[in-house]
C-alpha cells in the first residue's frame, strides 16, 4: 500500500514539473525562427517554432518575371520547408525540455511531432 502512494507522489511530481515545461516550451518555441527557401532563395519563408509564419520575402527579380505561377509554387515550397524545419526544431526542444523525466509513450509523442523519426538534438 504504501509502495503506491510513494508510486502516486512520483507521477504528482512528475507532472508538476511537466507543466512548468510545458510554459517554459511555449515561450521558446515562440522565439525560435527557422527558414524555408526555393528558388535558389528567391522566396524565403520564416516560420516560428510554434508553426507560424512570420515573414515571406520575394526578390525583386523573381517578382518582376511576372510568372505567378512559378511565383506560387516557389511561395508553397519555400513555406513547407520551412514547417518541415519547425516542427523537427520543435521537437528537439522538446526532447530536450523533458530530457529528465520518466514519462512513459513521451519519446512516442515526440517523434510523432517529427514525422515519425526520432527527435535529433
């Protein structure tokens, strides 16, 4: 009986301190700035590690070819790559955040906020 409570103590802790992380994350993801580029870096997108896009630039050149098309297309690869980026940043932030805790299924989750692939640091 007693083993559970000392077990229950544990996991109160645990969370506790998964919470403050949990603050702690948020602001440093909202800090955190990657780049997407195409087009040789053309377009460049800068995205935020809590996935946002914070700004989009064209060059001079690129815009005055008057493609839109391409223009397009360039705009969507530039800002993919960049969320590609974020979200690998992102979750190495987070492996690293909660590197000392013991939570079962958390190198789970933090790999399915990479694609799958285990979280690099």
């Amino acid at each position: 009986m007693f083993k559970g409570l000392g077990d229950l103590a544990s996991l109160m802790k645990q969370a506790s301190q998964m919470k403050g992380l949990v603050g702690e994350m948020q602001e440093k993801l909202s800090r955190l700035r990657v780049t997407g580029t195409a087009g040789g870096g053309m377009v460049q997108v800068e995205v935020s590690g809590d996935q946002k896009v914070t700004a989009c630039t064209i060059s001079d050149s690129l815009a005055a070819t008057g493609d839109r098309e391409m223009l397009e297309d360039l705009v969507v690869a530039a800002t993919n790559q960049a969320m590609e980026k974020a979200r690998e940043a992102a979750a190495a932030e987070m492996n690293q955040l909660a590197g000392g805790l013991d939570m079962p299924g958390l190198s789970d989750a933090l790999s399915q906020m990479n694609g799958g692939n285990p979280p690099t640091v």
